[in-house]
C-alpha cells in the first residue's frame, strides 16, 4: 500500500509562509491555493504549496538581475548602496 501525502493544517502553513491564519484562510477563500476540505477542517499538500509560491514568484529583471547573477558568477554578492541623503537621515533616527 502506498503511504498517503503529508498534509498540513492551516496553523503550519501560516508558520510556514511565517503569515497569520487570516492571510492562509484569505489565499483558500481567493482560491489562490489548493486546499483539501474535511468539513470545516482545511488541509494542504505540500507540492499544492510549492506550486503556489512558484506561480506567485516574480522574476528579477533589469539592471538588478544582472547585477545579481554577475555576483553569483563571480562568488560575489551584490549588496544594496546605503541610504543617501533624505532616506540616511531618516534611518539614522
């Protein structure tokens, strides 16, 4: 016999995407993620998850991504310029 799927709860999946419950209980009611329903239980698949944060990944383009794959080609990391003028004044507060 095949071993069933893990499944989490709704309380681990908002650990997981370190988001309160409403965001989880907002994504099933926006059907923007798989769910499984056992009366008033919610449970999801952790694949039906990862193909969520897939769909919702953003590409990086421009200026930045290339930055940030020559620092990967180089062992380098790129790192972001400290704040100047307005916003260093502000961060310095």
């Amino acid at each position: 016999m095949d071993a069933l799927p893990e499944l989490w709860n709704v309380d681990h999946l908002a650990e997981y995407l370190d988001a309160t419950k409403s965001f989880v209980y907002r994504l099933t009611r926006e059907h923007r993620i798989r769910y499984i329903k056992f009366g008033k239980e919610l449970r999801f698949r952790p694949d039906d998850v990862a193909a969520h944060l897939e769909a919702e990944s953003v590409p990086i383009s421009g200026p930045v991504a290339a930055r940030a794959v020559a620092g990967r080609a180089t062992g380098t990391e790129w790192r972001r310029e400290p704040p100047t003028g307005a916003a260093a004044r502000r961060s310095a507060s």
